[in-house]
C-alpha cells in the first residue's frame, strides 16, 4: 500500500510492503536495554493486555511475548503483518496479528492495559487516534512512545550511509537525527498526562550484511526509492561498507514517551 503524509519526505509516497522480507530479517535490533526500561515500568508483561500499533513484522510483541502480556498487532501494510503472523507461528506464539489502519482500530472500551507506538508514531492521524486510544485503554492505561535512531554525526557508518540515502532519494526526512524527545503530539495529552520522558544512548552491534540489510529495510530507500534507484544505491552502499570490519557497532539512542490516561 502506497503512503503519503504531509510532512513526511515531502509528501513522497512509500509503501512498507516492499520491505517486509528484509524487515523481517533485519530490523529485530532493538538490544536488551530497549526491553528492560519496557518492563522497569511495569509494563508489557505478567497477563496486561497490549495493542502495537504500526507492528511491522511483530518485533516489539514476538520479543516481549515471554514476559507473559496478552499482545494484539496491528499495521497498515497486509505484507508486514503476513511477516509477523510467519514468525509468531515459527516460535509458537499466540499472537493476534492484523492488517488495519490506526485510525480504523475498533476494539471495545476499556480493551487494553497498554498501548505501544514503537518507530511510528509521526504516521498516525492524531485527532483521531488520541480519543480512540483512551477509549480503548482501562483506567489508569498507559500509551506509551517509542523510538530508536541511529547518530549520523557521531558515528561515522551511520553518516556515510545516510549521504548515499540522499544522494539517490533526497527528499527522504529520515536523516540528521540527534538525541532528542521523541515528539509527544499535543492531541494526546487532552486525554493523557506525561508520566515520564527520557532518552538514553546505546550502542548496537551489527555484521555488515545486517547494516546493509538495516538501511534495505529504511523507508528512505526501497519503500520508496524506484527500482533502478535502489538497484544503484544497493550497490554503492554494499562497495562502501566492504572497506569496514565484518563486526560493526553503531551508535543508537532510544527514546521513550509514558503516557497515562487521565
């Protein structure tokens, strides 16, 4: 499914299906302190009920499975979610993954304990997302953002690879990134208070073919890029990552939002 949000690379279409074989096998990064400061806040675990909007391939759910929540994922894109109901299958999850719109979600009130908007949630539609998702959260629920970015001025793979994004696609917005507060819409806080906001940095170990799968998998490159652009592009970044080590560490910072609904 083709995409195109104001504010987004310029309007440019994308569609996340195009990615979701190298998403599936290469965007399951997230290391153990994502998940730990997860479930340092009492969240995502021991039988509370969870929703993932903008799921992808289920990464945030398949990892967080064992931790004992009752999880539901949806996404936009039919392709990412074959992907996710593909590996939950594999490793025995009961996971109840599903093709649909955030602003279409119509679950029941009072349906989740928890709500999660992990890499997304600059996609959503806002006005209508904030007074559906305190509808669907119980008392005292909690929404909670979040984000994991790469540093492109502080680690040198990082930046090289951002320039060959831009060179062959350079309206792409997904660039330039520092740490920073992952962005807390203000429709959201008419309906939840800002329990905690905090940012901290971590380093991600990658083999090159990761990385390389990593940025395949990027909404700036083969999401959106035409099939000769990213013909071109592959090429060039697999030549420009032969001349570092086979294992690479690349800085990240993750970014975190907990909402509470009022």
């Amino acid at each position: 499914m083709n995409i195109s949000i104001t504010g987004v690379d310029e309007g440019k279409e994308f569609d996340w299906g195009k990615t979701s074989k190298d998403y599936a096998r290469f965007r399951d990064i997230y290391p153990k302190e994502f998940y730990q400061y997860i479930l340092d806040l009492g969240l995502c675990k021991d039988g509370q009920c969870v929703l993932d909007v903008g799921t992808g391939t289920g990464v945030l759910p398949i990892n967080m499975y064992r931790y004992g929540a009752r999880w539901t994922g949806t996404d936009i894109s039919e392709n990412q979610i074959e992907e996710a109901k593909r590996i939950a299958l594999d490793g025995k999850m009961d996971i109840d993954f599903y093709t649909c719109d955030a602003k279409d979600l119509d679950r029941p009130d009072a349906s989740f304990d928890v709500i999660t908007a992990c890499q997304c949630i600059w996609y959503l539609d806002h006005k209508v997302t904030a007074p559906k998702f305190a509808r669907m959260l119980k008392e005292g629920g909690s929404f909670l953002i979040l984000y994991m970015g790469w540093l492109p001025f502080e680690d040198e793979i990082a930046g090289k690879s951002e320039e060959l994004i831009l060179k062959y696609n350079p309206k792409w917005t997904g660039c330039g990134d520092t740490v920073h507060p992952v962005p807390v819409p203000e429709e959201y806080l008419e309906y939840f208070d800002l329990a905690k906001q905090e940012q901290f940095r971590v380093d991600v170990p990658f083999t090159r073919e990761g990385w390389h799968g990593r940025m395949r998998a990027c909404r700036g490159t083969s999401a959106s890029m035409s099939p000769e652009e990213f013909a071109e592009w592959n090429a060039e970044h697999e030549k420009m990552l032969a001349a570092y080590p086979e294992s690479l560490v690349i800085k990240h910072y993750v970014s975190v939002a907990w909402l509470k609904k009022k």
